[in-house]
C-alpha cells in the first residue's frame, strides 16, 4: 500500500493582534458594515415578530375570522398560517440577496487587510 505524503504547509501570516481588531472596530469602514446590516436586519426582525404575534393574537382571540373558509376546507387560519412558512424564506432569500451586495464584499475587503492580503 503506497501513500502520498501531504504537500508541504503553507507559511501563515501571524493572526492579528488584539490593537488591530481594535483599530478595525473602532474604524469608519466597520461601522458602516456594522449600519448596513443593522439598518437591514433589524427592521426586519420587528416586522416579522410583530406579524408572528398578529397571527398568534389572531388564532387566539379572533376565532370566527380565522374559522372563516376561503376556498373549500382551506381558512385564513391555514393561508396566514402558510403565509408565516412564505414570508420566513422570503427574509431569508431577501436578506442573502442584501448580503451579496453590500456585506459581504465590505467584510471581505476587512478580512483581507487584517490577514494582511492587501
């Protein structure tokens, strides 16, 4: 049985020390990664717990609505129901989307510097 031996390893740059994670987080570039990510996902996150509530407010005090039919067996109970499972992967296809585009090239252009690529 013949084996291979590994590559050799190649040489790592030292991790970046505690002043440069400082330095990066106290920068204009980190904050504005850190406003569009809050400024996106935080929004997000009010609006959908608050209509999680809205369905759970609904299913317990408003009965008769949620009882009502909208197409043979089917009631806004089960349709808002399914809606809660839609708008789920909608944020999450959303919110990858938004990433993409304005976080993910900004974290990398960070990570580059700090692991001393640029």
């Amino acid at each position: 049985m013949a084996t291979e031996t590994p590559p050799p390893a190649k040489p790592q740059a030292p991790p970046p020390s505690a002043e440069q994670f400082t330095e990066v987080h106290d920068s204009a570039e980190f904050g504005e990664l850190r406003r569009a990510h809050r400024s996106f996902a935080f929004p997000l996150t009010i609006a959908f717990i608050a209509w999680y509530l809205l369905y759970v407010l609904l299913s317990n005090y408003a009965g008769g609505f949620m009882g009502t039919k909208v197409a043979g067996n089917v009631n806004m109970a089960l349709v808002l129901g399914l809606a809660q499972f839609l708008t789920t992967f909608l944020i999450a296809w959303w919110y990858a989307r938004h990433a993409a585009a304005r976080l993910d090239p900004k974290a990398e252009a960070i990570k580059s510097r700090m692991e001393g690529a640029e």
